[in-house]
C-alpha cells in the first residue's frame, strides 16, 4: 500500500524524496483525476509521469489539472491517502459483525495482501527500488508508522476488550503489529500460507482467545 502526503511524495522526477505524512481522505470529486494519476503512475512509473502526462490522460488542461491538485507530488500524495482510506473501510467493513480472532487474522492477512498486490507499490519495487532506499534512509518510515499506530491503537483497544488479544497497553500492542505486518510484508511466507502464518504465530504470541470464534 503506497502511503505518502501533501507536501511532497515520491519526488519531483529529478532525484526528489519521499515523505513521511498522509494527508486528509481527498473529496470524492478529485475521483477522476486521481484516477488518471494511478493510470499514469503504474503506466510509466514515479519518476517518469509528469503533469502533462496525467493532463492528457484526463483529457483537460495542465492549467486546470494544477488549479485542482496544485502539484505532482500533491497529486501522488493524495492518490495514497485515498488508497488507505478506502482500505480502512474495508476493514471497518470487516469487522461491522464484530471484532474475533477469526476478523482479527483476517485484518492482518488483508493488510498484508494489499500491500503486496497494489500496483502502484509493485511499479516502485520492480522499477524503482532507489525510492524505498530513500524512504528507508531518511528514517521517514519510523514518522509514518507512528501515525499509523495511532490510527490502529483504538483497534486493538477494542480487540482487547472483546477478549481477542491480550493487551495491557493497547498502543504498545499497535506498535509491535506495525512492524510485524511490515515483516510479513517485506519477507512475506507463501500466499496460500498468510493466514496459517498469522494465526499459529502473530496470535499465539499475543494471547487472549485463539479459538478462531
């Protein structure tokens, strides 16, 4: 899942940086062009698309493209906002019947299969891999996880309540999920192997009911 904020994203095309932020859930009405965005980014990779090419892609001018997103970075920034955001409601549309260890494997399995299968990410990691270094060097990643440990605390908060894990310190807990899912998604195991990963080893070491129900 490609994650980043308004400010800036995955660089300019001459050796930018990547930031470490997610901005707001974006309006549905930038939809469109933040369609063309995607269409653009997994056609010719970050560094290469430019403004004229999403331009042409949504069929209207740069002039009214940059009055709508303001910038190219902008522009990736808020198509990765918008990705999380729809893949948070997946999950609160996961866990609507209530949350189970059953719900709670399936969260962590979902999280790391869309990471995995996202196309814009596997453009970035097949063709431009140089970006992740930066990311990775410039210690962005350790920003970006904090915030999404905050989104995720209340999560486990409730988790722990429902008696699924066992979590004296909910955002703790949070915490040490991020970097388990980051693991399992930069080593992942077989896929046809997720689930039975997560379940006979992620829960196991967390306690709480581990019955699957």
């Amino acid at each position: 899942m490609t994650v980043v904020t308004a400010a800036g994203a995955f660089g300019d095309g001459h050796g930018g940086r990547l930031h470490d932020r997610m901005p707001p859930r974006p309006e549905p009405e930038l939809d469109p062009v933040l369609d063309a965005v995607e269409r653009c980014l997994i056609r010719f990779g970050v560094r290469r698309t430019s403004m004229t090419d999403i331009a042409r892609e949504l069929g209207v001018a740069r002039t009214t493209l940059y009055r709508q997103v303001g910038s190219l970075e902008e522009a990736v920034s808020l198509v990765g906002s918008r990705r999380f955001h729809r893949f948070l409601d997946e999950l609160v549309a996961l866990g609507a019947g209530g949350i189970d260890t059953d719900t709670f494997v399936a969260v962590i399995v979902r999280t790391v299969r869309t990471a995995l299968d996202d196309p814009v990410a596997q453009r970035l990691l097949r063709d431009e891999p140089e970006l992740l270094g930066q990311y990775l060097a410039g210690g962005s990643l350790q920003t970006l996880a904090a915030q999404v440990i905050e989104l995720l605390t209340p999560v486990v908060a409730a988790a722990a309540a429902a008696g699924v894990i066992s979590s004296g310190d909910p955002a703790m807990t949070a915490a040490w999920l991020v970097r388990i899912v980051l693991s399992l998604g930069a080593v992942p195991p077989a896929d046809d192997a997720l689930d039975e990963t997560v379940r006979h080893v992620l829960l196991p070491l967390l306690g709480g009911d581990r019955t699957g129900g």
